[in-house]
C-alpha cells in the first residue's frame, strides 16, 4: 500500500468508524502500526505526550481530502489532534 493510501485509510477510518476512533485514541501507535506506518521516534514522543482529542468525524470528513494531502507530503500520518 502506498503512503498517501495509508493516509487516506486512517483518515477514512477517523471519519466513519467510531470503534477504530477509540482505539486510536487509546493506543495511537500500535493502531498506526497495524496499518503499516513505521512511527518514528518524535512521532512517538508527540503521541505519548498527554491527552488528544481527536476532531469530530464531520470535520475530518469535511477536510479529507486537504488532510491525506497534508499528510501524505509530510509523510506523518498523525492526524490533527487537539
């Protein structure tokens, strides 16, 4: 699967699954992994460091696209967190 395939997987996922949601939110780095994105050590620092609060599904919806895009040039896959 290519990165921006990735990208746009997580985020579809963040926009219409409410238990995958949950479990990104419980455990970000191990729900990254299982999807083939390699978590690198400042991405592991930023998502361990305390609470997020992922967007509403709506507004990642609204802003899929502009958010694979951002994503997939950054070669992040961290999704906008709060």
């Amino acid at each position: 699967m290519q990165q921006n395939d990735k990208a746009r997987e997580l985020l579809e996922r963040l926009a219409h699954d409410d238990d995958f949601r949950a479990r990104f939110e419980a455990d970000p780095i191990s729900v990254l992994q299982s999807l083939g994105v390699e978590v690198n050590d400042e991405a592991r620092r930023t998502l361990a460091a305390g609470e997020r609060r992922l967007p509403s599904k709506e507004e990642i919806e609204g802003s899929l696209d502009q958010m694979a895009a951002d994503l997939t040039s950054k070669m992040n896959y961290l999704p906008h967190c709060y």
